[in-house]
C-alpha cells in the first residue's frame, strides 16, 4: 500500500466522504466496542442495551474481579450474564407425616378419665416411663436426686458415677445462675 492511496476505499471515495454520506461525523477510534457504540448511539438508546453497555465497561475499566463481586451484589436485575452463585429455586419435597400414628391417634383419650371411669384410675398412673417419674414435677437436678434416691442401690457403677456427675454440675449451676440463687 503506498502512502498516495492510503485511506482511500476501492471505490475511490475517501473515508472522510463516506461518513459524510451517512450523516455521521468521523469520530476517533478509542478501541473495541466503543466503536461501534459511538458510530450507532441510536441502537445503543434503549435501557437494556444501555446497562449491558455499562456492564460492558465496569469489566474494561476494572477487571473481571471486581466484576464478578459487583455482579450478583449491585443488581437486582438480569443482563443476561450467567450468576456466579447457584440460587435454589425448588421447595424441598413435602414429608410423609402420619396423621393416625397410636401417639396421635391417643392424643387427649384420658383426660376425662375421672368423669367417665368413676375415678378408678387417676390420669398419672396412665403415664408411660418409670415408676419414679410417673406423675411427677420438677427440673433435672430434683430429677437427677430423686433417680438416684429411688433406683440407685440397683444402678450399674458407670451409671451412678455418672449420675453423681451430673448432679454435682447441676448444683454448681443451679447455684451459680437462675431465678433461685
């Protein structure tokens, strides 16, 4: 290419005439797409492309590691870019819950055992668990003296060892914080 024909297309316009021609002044080249922005800016007008062109250039000026930080947290809108972190859209699956199971089903069958069995049986004596523990009130360290009063003579030795544990961290406790100190 000599230097008398640069800058002249084969038709033998000058690029300067044909940018004329296309109602557009020549603008400087500034690299990329910025080109096209500037020689376009009647397609670049709507907001989509408006945002996706600033999206655009926050990767050019920053770099795709502020991009990628900047992606999911500035936004709360799509551009069309894959996100970074997996957002769970799916409920979990419901649970199978039987509504006729003998604890359900049981539910409140004594509580009018007084007034219909002609107060034969006391409702404590219905209660399932230990004997010691049957129609009893209280918290865990008046749970734990009164396990080891009733059973303790027949409790296995790691058990009583473990018991008395309890109880002596149950008492610094109960003395230490709570309502009663």
């Amino acid at each position: 290419m000599t230097q008398a024909n640069r800058g002249v297309p084969t038709n033998g316009k000058r690029v300067a005439d044909l940018s004329r021609e296309l109602e557009r002044p020549a603008l400087p080249s500034r690299g990329g797409l910025w080109d096209v922005v500037l020689a376009f800016p009647e397609f670049w007008a709507t907001p989509d492309r408006r945002v996706w062109l600033m999206a655009w250039s926050l990767t050019r000026w920053a770099g795709d590691t502020l991009w990628r930080c900047a992606a999911g947290a500035a936004r709360s809108f799509s551009l069309g870019v894959p996100k970074t972190v997996p957002v769970k859209t799916a409920l979990p699956p419901l649970k199978v819950v039987d509504r006729w199971n003998e604890k359900r089903s049981l539910f409140g069958v004594y509580d009018n055992i007084g007034i219909l069995g002609n107060f034969e049986r006391h409702p404590k004596n219905l209660i399932k668990g230990p004997k010691w523990l049957q129609g009893w009130k209280g918290n865990e360290l008046q749970r734990c003296i009164r396990k080891k009063k009733m059973v303790g003579d027949r409790m296995f030795v790691q058990d009583l060892h473990n018991l008395n544990k309890r109880i002596k961290y149950l008492y610094k406790q109960f003395n230490r914080k709570g309502k009663h100190r």
